[in-house]
C-alpha cells in the first residue's frame, strides 16, 4: 500500500471480514517525515532536523547496508566523528575495515554474538542504504533516521522518524559537517 501510495497507483486491499472485530495492540507505522531535495539542494540547513537528532545521542548506532558502498570513506569518518557503533548488512560486509574500532560487524546468527546487545542499547540509529531491521535483534524504542536513494525503502518494515531521500555519498558528508563542533559521548 505504501508503494501505490508513493507512485499514485492502485492497490487492491482483501481483509478478511472477521479482522475487523479482532483486537490489537498493534500501533500502525507514523508516516516519517520525509526530507527530499534535488542533490544539489541540500545542505546543512535541509537536514537541520536530523542533525538536531543526531546531536541528542548518548548510544548512537549505524546500521550501513549495500546501498552505503559508494560512500564508504564518509561512513567511516561520520562512524568516528559521532562516536557511533557500525553494524553492516551482508551486502555491506568489508566496505569498512574489520580493525575499525567502531567496527562491531554483523548481527544475527553468523554476526557478532555481542553486536546485537550493543544495538538494542542505543538511543539513535541511523539506516544508510538498507531496509535490513532485524526485529528481534534491534531497540524496541529508538529514533530512527534512514538515508535512502528510492522513498520507496523508507519506513520499509521499521518506524522511521525521518527519512532522507537521496545519495548516501551526497548526504553524509553534510551531516559530518553538521557534527563538526559535537562532543560525542566517552563512555
């Protein structure tokens, strides 16, 4: 639906009669506030809010997926700048060196046994190229930001906060910036 939604096209929806008088403590996805520009447009300014956020974290997190080789240099200087622990998807796996100290490689069964514990403690967790959110490996309560080439991937199985359309190599080094003066936390 959400995708009919995006592209302006027809969705046939079949629920079964008898869901409608089935309770739930299911809460539906909040639409994320989406931040698109032309590639040439943005700028500190436009991404002012997830920079606002960014800053507000204590256990920041990344989780970078196929979709972030291209600006793998980038990640690695925004992992170190914000102080932010690098988780990878499998399509990610090698785009920054294994020895990184923020390096804390894959979750799931073949990941790191400790990765996931890691994750589920942070405050911020910020999804560059990649839809990859596994449940039960993840924060139940986060702030999610997800950097994003098609909005068609944003808020694709996980509650974003903010969705940022457009090239991880255009975006990151914006937020690098937008984190130059930022203390990040020691412990």
């Amino acid at each position: 639906m959400n995708l009919s939604l995006i592209e302006g096209t027809v969705t046939h929806l079949s629920v079964p009669q008898d869901l409608f008088s089935m309770m739930t403590s299911v809460q539906p996805y909040k639409q994320p506030l989406l931040v698109s520009k032309d590639i040439e447009m943005y700028n500190i300014e436009t991404l002012k809010q997830v920079i606002q956020i960014m800053r507000t974290s204590k256990k920041p997190m990344i989780i970078a997926g196929i979709g972030a080789r291209l600006a793998d240099s980038n990640i690695e200087e925004l992992v170190e700048q914000w102080g932010a622990g690098l988780v990878t998807s499998l399509g990610a796996k090698g785009m920054v060196s294994e020895t990184s100290v923020h390096m804390l490689g894959g979750i799931g069964e073949g990941g790191n046994p400790h990765a996931s514990n890691i994750l589920k403690q942070a405050d911020v967790v910020l999804m560059i190229g990649t839809t990859w959110w596994p449940e039960e490996y993840v924060p139940i309560h986060t702030r999610v930001i997800q950097i994003e080439k098609h909005q068609a991937n944003i808020a694709k199985g996980v509650q974003v906060e903010i969705g940022v359309m457009g090239h991880p190599n255009t975006i990151v080094p914006i937020l690098i910036d937008g984190l130059k003066d930022y203390t990040k936390n020691q412990d």
